[in-house]
C-alpha cells in the first residue's frame, strides 16, 4: 500500500491561506482593512481572488477575440 503525505492530499482550505481584499487582492489586517488603498473592503481567501482573477481574464480574452472577428 502506497503511504501518501498529508501535505501533498492537503488543499487551501486544509491550512488556511493569506486572506486579501476584494478590490485589489493586496493583505487584509485584522479590521478587514485593505493595506494598499487603505479602505475596508471584503476579505477572501487568496485563492478565490486567483480563481476570480483568472476568470476575469478569460472573459477579457473572448471578449478580444470577438472583437476581431
């Protein structure tokens, strides 16, 4: 029997991750304030602002190719 490492079966929500600011994806500090613009913002985990992000620059990807059509 193959003996696999927490770590490596281990996803974000195992541990944790950073939490970021909606509106720029920069560190949130304990107020739910955002460290870059200095405004309160809506916390998310980090890996949700990447999946957002990448979403996003899909959508801005087809939106491009459309338009050269």
């Amino acid at each position: 029997m193959i003996n696999y490492d927490k770590y490596k079966l281990s996803t974000p929500e195992d541990y944790g991750s950073d939490m970021v600011s909606n509106c720029c994806g920069a560190r949130v500090d304990y107020s739910d304030r955002c460290q870059y613009c200095d405004e309160y913002c809506e916390p998310l985990e980090e890996y949700e602002w990447d999946a957002i992000q990448k979403e996003n620059y899909l959508e801005a990807r087809e939106d491009a190719e459309r338009e050269e059509q």
